[in-house]
C-alpha cells in the first residue's frame, strides 16, 4: 500500500513546457543540486511515490487548462476526501448487490469491485513546483493525448483481438495485469503512470545500472547506463531501456517494447524518453516524450513530481492461480452457453466507455 508523503515540500521553479521542436520531456527550473552516490552520481536512492489524483490526461470537466487554481484543487481534494469517507462506511448487512454502487468510491465499477478501504490512489491533486495540475500532458492544447485520426487506437492500452473474439474468450486476451504479468495500467511504465493503488517505487543505483522497483506486480526494471539498445528481434517486458547523466538528470530512452505491452493504443514503433531530475531532498521532477509517428499525430510529452516516502515497498504477491481470472472465464463460458449478458467486465466498461472522465489511464 502507499506511504504518507514526507511533510515539508519547498516550492521550485516551475518547468518549462517543451516546443516540439525540442522533441524533449520537459525540464525543471532548479537550483538544488542532489548528494552523489559512490560513483559520483546524483544519488536518486530510496522509495518514491506519483500517487495522486491527477492523472494523465486534463479532466474536461475542470476546462483545458493546465494549471488549476488553489481553490478548485481545494475542492477536488474535498471531493475526494467524501467520496473516500462513504466507501470506509459500514455497509448495510441487509443491501443488495444492486444497493452497492451509491457506497463505493467514484469510478469503481459495476457492483463495487473495490470500496476505498483496500485502494490507495492518492488524495491530493499533482503540483509541479507548487503549481496544481490537471494532468500530466504539457505539450497539447487541450492536454489529451493527440492520436491520429486516420487511426483506431485503444486509450486503455488494448491491442485488437481476432476477429469476432472478446475480451473473455482465453486467458490470453485479458488484460496483462490479471495475468499478473505486468502491472495494471502502466505503473511499471514507460510512461510510468499512478493507478488504483501500490504507487510506490524504489530505485537503487550501481555504476552501470538504475535498477527502479515498482510496488504494483513488483515488476523490476532495469536501465542500462549507455551502449546500444539491443536488436529489434529483442522485446522485453517494458522495453529496452537505456540510460546516461546529464548533469544531475538521468535520462532514460526506452525502444524494443513488448508486443503485448501497449501504451495509448501505441505500436512496437513506440519510443518513450524519461527525465529524473531531484528538485529537492524529498522532491524528484519526472518528465517524458512519447514518440509514434504510426499512431500519434505528433510527438507528445508531460511533467509531475515524485515524492519521497517512508519504509520499504512491500512485496504484491499476484500470481497465475488468482482466482478472480477463473472466475472471469467461467462467468463468459456461462454467458456463451446461456446467450445472456449479466454485467459488464471492467475491460469491457472502458472498451465501450462513451465519455472519458479524465481520471484514469
């Protein structure tokens, strides 16, 4: 689960939104200069946490600005704050399944899969130097990833099934994280992304490698400090990720995805450029550049702050044999063989999701 955020963050210069013609993530105002490691390295050690409740893309229903004022983040995190209170409230013994929704959290589900008690996405609006945001993405107008019209992408990071095949007919076409072969969403990343919940991540450094530890699936990845990036034919799990110095940033360029690894709808074309800059001792700017000329019409990229937090990342121990993925199976056997429809997957509620609330990846 998450970590309370160390109190006490110092406000730094905000940072500057790219041109495309930099073709860069963005790049923090700053003038703190970070410890080194034993190697003389900016020493970026220890367990950090993006969890809040910005996510990637603007909300539409706070306008298309990026920056938001004091006194709506205010009132989103008040927002917030009631929704997660009703969720911990006892439910009634008496409810039925149907009564259930009115006592979940927002955004949750048919039937309640989860009430606040057992997630942790955060409870307060991402600042970027002080300044509170309404998304990650700095470069579009309007903050939404720009895909190419002549295009049919998935946003939810679904690649397309054979025809006639649902999302429930095998093991193979439901989503990476009930697989537990990746995490869900795209908290491993790249782009690393907060989620539900497990928005913790512990890096470790040696001299030729950033080893970055995430909570959610606790996947592993490991960045290589230079060299070439390994042939095409080579495609693992979050990419081929390589790394170097600059001044007192790591820079992380990543090509080679996985196949199955899909973010935004994007292609094995994918290519994602990260800065890690520490702007502060308890404060790490995050900034990336997504590249894929094969299904966005232009280059795009973002910004948000990491925090430090207290205590290890704990060990989620997903595996093969959870249950819910059996019972996910069966459930659309039993529909193939009745010919009814009885609610709904959380795959299939975003696969056919009209309007986009703004909160999710």
């Amino acid at each position: 689960m998450d970590l309370k955020v160390l109190a006490g963050v110092a406000v730094i210069g905000l940072a500057v939104v790219p041109s495309l013609a930099a073709a860069q993530a963005p790049a923090p105002h700053t003038a703190y200069r970070a410890p080194r490691d034993a190697y003389g390295h900016p020493d970026l050690q220890g367990v950090w946490t993006n969890s809040s409740i910005t996510r990637l893309e603007r909300n539409p229903r706070y306008g298309k600005d990026l920056a938001l004022t004091e006194d709506q983040a205010r009132k989103i995190e008040h927002r917030n704050d009631d929704l997660v209170a009703l969720g911990n409230r006892p439910t009634d013994p008496k409810a039925k399944v149907t009564d259930l929704p009115a006592d979940c959290s927002d955004g949750r589900g048919v039937n309640c899969n989860y009430n606040s008690a057992w997630t942790d996405p955060g409870s307060t609006i991402m600042r970027v130097g002080g300044q509170a945001r309404n998304g990650f993405i700095t470069t579009t107008v309007d903050g939404r990833a720009p895909m190419r019209k002549d295009v049919r992408g998935n946003p939810f990071g679904l690649r397309p099934t054979a025809a006639g095949a649902g999302p429930s007919d095998n093991p193979e076409t439901r989503a990476l994280g009930e697989r537990c072969l990746l995490s869900f969403g795209n908290s491993s990343g790249p782009v690393m992304t907060p989620g539900l919940y497990n928005n913790t991540y512990q890096i470790v450094q040696t001299r030729d490698q950033v080893s970055i530890v995430v909570e959610m699936v606790h996947d592993a990845r490991i960045v290589r400090l230079g060299g070439a990036h390994v042939p095409a034919t080579v495609r693992p799990w979050m990419g081929d990720s390589v790394g170097r110095w600059e001044g007192d940033t790591l820079v992380i360029e990543t090509t080679n995805f996985h196949p199955e690894q899909v973010f935004r709808g994007a292609s094995e074309h994918l290519k994602v450029t990260e800065r890690l800059t520490p702007v502060g001792r308890d404060r790490m700017h995050y900034g990336f550049w997504v590249e894929d000329a094969s299904v966005f019409s232009q280059p795009w990229g973002g910004e948000y702050e990491f925090s430090r937090t207290r205590g290890p990342v704990y060990e989620y121990a997903c595996h093969e044999g959870n249950y819910g993925l059996v019972g996910i199976l069966q459930g659309a056997r039993e529909e193939d063989r009745t010919g009814v429809k009885t609610a709904p997957t959380n795959i299939d509620q975003k696969a056919r999701q009209g309007e986009d609330d703004g909160e999710g990846n």
